[in-house]
C-alpha cells in the first residue's frame, strides 16, 4: 500500500493519521492479539509522537467487532509516517493479514481535554476549515465504571441520529478499553454539514442534554474533542473510499 505525501501539509509540521483495518476472519485472533503487543513495539518507532491502537464496535462501541480495528498517530513529519506505511514490518503484517486498510492524512482545527494526560493534538496554529471542505471528528472519553451504564444508555439514540445526518460519509465507534475507554470517529462531507448536525435545531435538544448531563452527572474521568481537517485519504472503508481525496 502506497503512502502518498499530503500535499496540503507543510514538510516539516507534524502530521496526524488515522487508519482503519479490517482484517480477514481467519486471522481476528492474531489482530486481537496485537492490542496486547503492538502498543510496545510502535513505542520505539523513531518519530512516532503518539499512537493508539483501538478495537472497534457495532452501535458506536456497544459490541465489539473482532474484524476491525483503528491505528491513531502522530508523527513528526510526513515523510516520517510515510516509512512507517512503507517499510514497517508490524504495518506490513497487517497488509498482509486484512482484506481492507483505509487511511486519512489530518490537520488539527480544533480541540479541547486530554487523552492520557495530554493533547497529542495540539501542535498546529488553530484555524477553522472553509465551510466546503470535508473534517473529520473524534470524540474520546474515559468513562467512570460507575456512571457507563447511563453512558450507554444514552449512546443507541445518538448513534442512531447521526448515522442519518446529512452529510456524513462514515463512522465508527473506537475504543482502547470494552466500555470504559471510548471514542467515535466520523467523516463528514463539509464542515458546514457537520456544524448543522451539532449544532443544529433538528439536534440541538439532543446534543446539549446529552453534554449537560456528562457535566452534571459526572460521566467521564478524562475527556477529548477534537476536528481535523482531511489532507488526503487512501484505501477502502466498507469497500470504497468514503471520500477520496488525493
């Protein structure tokens, strides 16, 4: 699989990816595996600011998905993170093992809170993307064990209203630990779409319960927010590329 540098980018500015992996049904028990050793291995990647390897699930997290799973980095340049695609032999097992990688080349816009105790994000001057242009967005959470099962609760009618939202090209629910340590990623063809979803009348009720309660409530230990700009994409997603860029 080719990595092509993003021509947007700047050199030497930090580059941030995304990845989602779907490996083949005779080897989920190998890539189930690699969340207990990959994290160890990718530390000593020259260059490699952050990386999260996730699993993923139905219902935005509720059931796991064995098949699928998301690689999240940060990396020092793009020629950094494109040796990495190229020439590294953990990424080149799962080349070898799935039957689908799909990968986006992010720009940081936005963001806010911590992941481990820190935003690997926050390394670019922030900027908002013309309302035509596509963004992605990640939401990441530690959940309290005693507050899930409310999270959760209030999880299938959000998932269920944004898998309608015009505009939206893709999304996935991600996480690092079942139930406790989520996060969701979605694609939306133009920040203006995205900002109508959110921020929206149809959604606004929705959306500004469901934050009032995480504060009031106490639902998170840990929480992040961030919106990227889309570079370039590669690859497929559930057999096309959600939104191909170059």
């Amino acid at each position: 699989m080719s990595f092509s540098p993003a021509p947007t980018a700047l050199p030497t500015s930090p580059l941030t990816t995304l990845s989602i992996i779907t490996v083949r049904l005779e080897n989920r028990r190998w890539a189930l595996a690699q969340m207990g050793t990959l994290p160890r291995q990718l530390a000593a990647v020259p260059g490699l600011r952050f990386a999260k390897l996730l699993g993923s699930g139905y219902d935005f997290g509720l059931k796991p998905n064995f098949a699928r799973y998301g690689l999240m980095a940060v990396w020092d340049d793009d020629a950094t993170a494109r040796r990495f695609f190229e020439r590294n032999p953990h990424w080149q097992a799962y080349q070898e093992r799935s039957h689908e990688l799909w990968t986006a080349d992010l720009l940081p816009l936005q963001g806010h809170g911590l992941w481990d105790g820190s935003n690997p994000f926050d390394y670019a001057p922030r900027a908002d993307a013309p309302a035509e242009a596509p963004v992605a967005v990640l939401t990441r959470a530690s959940i309290r064990l005693l507050r899930s099962w409310k999270f959760w609760q209030a999880v299938p009618p959000v998932s269920r209203a944004v898998q309608q939202a015009p505009g939206l090209l893709a999304a996935i629910g991600l996480g690092e630990l079942p139930i406790v340590r989520q996060a969701t990623f979605s694609l939306w063809r133009s920040a203006a779409e995205m900002r109508q979803y959110a921020y929206g009348q149809q959604h606004e009720g929705r959306h500004k319960e469901i934050i009032k309660r995480t504060r009031q409530e106490g639902w998170y230990s840990e929480e992040m927010f961030a919106r990227f700009r889309v570079l370039s994409t590669r690859g497929t997603w559930d057999g096309q590329n959600p939104l191909p860029l170059p």
